[in-house]
C-alpha cells in the first residue's frame, strides 16, 4: 500500500470522528424548560399523555368540532372541555414563546397551527 | 315527543335572541375592545338544532345603516379584512337589485325595488355546486343544510369560487391579518391560500345563538328550521312572497328575499 504512513491514521481519525456520537455519551441530560401556566395545575390529560400525543388530540378535536360539530371534549377524568386550541388551550398556556415554541423549535417541527389560530383569547398580538 | 322538543327549541330560540338583543350595543363597538371571555364546555349545553336551516331577508325593512350594521356584526366577529383592493374578502356584503337576482328579466322594475340594497351571503345550498367541484372536500355540506370549511384541508385551488353561482366565496391571496382592523381573539382567522366564506355562525349556533347578522338585524332577518312548520323562517315564507336568487342554477339556495 502507498502511503500507508498517512492513510491509515487518517482513517482511524475518521472513523473516530465517524463514530463520536455512539461512544461520546455526554452527562447533561437534553432538557427543555417550558414556562407552564401559573394559575393551573392540571391539563386536560396528565402530563404524559400531553408530552407524547397533544398533536393526536389536537388533530383529532378538528376532525370533531370542523366536520362533526362536536365541540365538548370530555377527558379521562370525566372533565368536560371546549375543543379549541386558543380558547382551551391558549387560555392557560398563553406565553406561546416560552411554551410552544420551545419545544417545537428543540426538534425542529414547524407546525402552522397559529396562522389562523390566534395565541390568546384575551386579545392583543 | 316532537312537540315538547319543538317547544324546548323555539324557547331556546327566543332567550337566544333576547340575549343578543341585549348584547347588541356591545357588538356594534367591536368584540375585541371589550374584554372577551372564551366558551367553555357549558357554553355548549343548548346548541340550536334543525334539520335545515335557513334564512329569509325582509328587503323592505333594510335601509343604508341597518345594511352596513349587519355587514360590521358579521365581519367584525369572524375577523374578515378589509383589504381595498379586488382581492378583498367578504362572507356578507350588499348589491343591487340587477346584481343580486340577474336572473330576473323583468322590465320596468318598481323603482323602489330596483335602487334597494340587498344583502348577499352563501346561500348553503341544498345541491352546493361547490361541494361538487371541490378535490380534497375541504368544502362539505352538514346534515343541518350548513355548507362549511375546512381550512386545514382547503389546497386554494378555487374550483369552488368557479363552481359558486353567487360569488359567495373570497380567496385569500395574501395575508388577512394585517388587515384586520378589530381582532376578535375568539375566533381564528384564515391564512394565505385559502377559500373563505359565510358559515351561518355554525360557532354561534353550538351556543344556543342566533347568527350575527340575525341579532344585528333587528328583527329585519330571520332563521330557523325550514322543514319545520312552526318556525320563523315557514311563518315569513307563509305570510310574505319571497324570491331566490338564481333560482335556475337549480341549486336549492337556502336563503329567502322577500320583496
């Protein structure tokens, strides 16, 4: 082999570089800091169940309200809710920046929810 | 059984429009300056159901004001912009005579009718051309007669403002947004690059409340069930000779003139 004084190192350098993220394990965990709603405690499903399936839900309370006209959602506890992402929704978490955003923008989704939906129902922006 | 749920309804009916007999100066300024309080699930406990709704207009009753009242109710409440150009929106907007029935060929109109301003919106058509024609049936009909929209799935092909005999439907070619003058922050608003339209306030109907323009009218308009005998709408249509427009579009238009 040519060169084999500088291919070889040079490989074992790129495999390193290569393969940095699976032996490399930081000790941070990844975290993002939501600013949740002062006044309330509970959303309308427990923390989970948001975290993983609020866009399913979310989804599904448009195909309900938009095509069937129901509009009262009734959650695991029995509580009876408004299907709307402004008034429901934004009602509580009204800071979109410091809730919404944080996370969509840490996994890089873009949803479009709100160029229709207004951020809050209590006016302004 | 039908009866009391009759009775029930055109109770429901009633306290509706007294309500918003009450609210009425309040619409007139605007929602958004005053404080709004967003519907909870309790807001929804008395939806006003019919099997098919519809509306009949007393022109005679309409003057310049009453006209412009309406058109603000509606606009204001639902967030139409007002853009001054031809790509402008609008879900209830006013016409002449000619413009409003050009299907009525008849010579030497009573001038009073032919200057007379007419209020014009979706007719929610029993045979929607619109529904037809649209792909991806963003645009459907409900079993209440209600043609709506589905923003979320409307691709602004506008097939559907082709297919509309009455130019009851805006596209948006730009942003509404900016310009939207009074926000109301109850309701959404559209975005770029979809079809819009009048809804009969199918949001204000799971209220248990009339239509804006309805409540703004002071009783110069009414609505309710057209299947059923008993309502405001069969009582109006009874007692008055009223026209369609375009009635030879063979579309079923649900909305009524009387002339």
């Amino acid at each position: 082999m040519y060169h084999a004084k500088y291919i070889i190192p040079a490989l074992l350098v790129f495999l390193a570089v290569v393969t940095f993220p699976f032996w490399a394990k930081g000790k941070a965990v990844y975290r993002v800091e939501l600013k949740l709603p002062a006044n309330q405690t509970e959303c309308i499903e427990d923390t989970e169940t948001m975290r993983t399936s609020h866009m399913q839900i979310l989804d599904h309370w448009r195909d309900k309200v938009v095509r069937e006209g129901e509009r009262v959602y009734t959650n695991a506890k029995g509580v009876k809710y408004s299907m709307s992402l402004t008034n429901t929704c934004m009602s509580c978490h009204s800071d979109k920046e410091k809730f919404c955003d944080k996370c969509h923008n840490s996994v890089g989704v873009a949803p479009y929810c709100w160029n229709c939906h207004l951020t809050t129902p209590k006016g302004g922006k | 059984m039908d009866k009391t749920r009759r009775t029930i309804l055109k109770l429901a009916g009633a306290s509706a429009l007294g309500l918003g007999t009450g609210s009425l100066g309040l619409l007139g300024k605007g929602i958004a300056s005053a404080a709004p309080t967003p519907p909870t699930a309790a807001n929804y406990n008395s939806p006003l159901h019919a099997k098919r709704w519809a509306m009949v207009i007393d022109t005679k009753k309409f003057d310049d004001a009453l006209l412009q009242k309406c058109v603000k109710a509606c606009h204001t409440i639902h967030n139409v912009p007002d853009i001054p150009t031809r790509q402008n929106i609008k879900w209830l907007f006013t016409g002449d005579y000619e413009e409003t029935f050009p299907t009525e060929h008849n010579h030497f109109v009573a001038e009073k009718v032919e200057h007379r301003k007419f209020l014009m919106l979706c007719n929610h058509c029993t045979e929607p051309p619109c529904v037809r024609v649209c792909p991806t049936k963003a645009t459907f009909k409900r079993e209440d007669g209600l043609v709506m929209m589905d923003y979320h799935r409307c691709i602004g092909c506008r097939y559907c403002m082709a297919g509309c005999p009455y130019g009851a439907r805006s596209f948006n070619f730009m942003d509404p947004r900016p310009y939207i003058k009074e926000q109301n922050p109850l309701f959404p608003t559209r975005t770029r690059g979809v079809v819009e339209k009048c809804t009969f306030c199918v949001e204000r109907l799971a209220q248990g409340l009339m239509p804006a323009c309805v409540e703004a009218a002071d009783g110069a308009i009414f609505f309710g069930d057209l299947e059923d005998p008993g309502s405001e709408v069969r009582k109006a249509l009874r007692e008055n000779f009223a026209i369609r427009r375009k009635p030879d579009a063979g579309t079923q238009p649900g909305v009524y003139y009387i002339i």
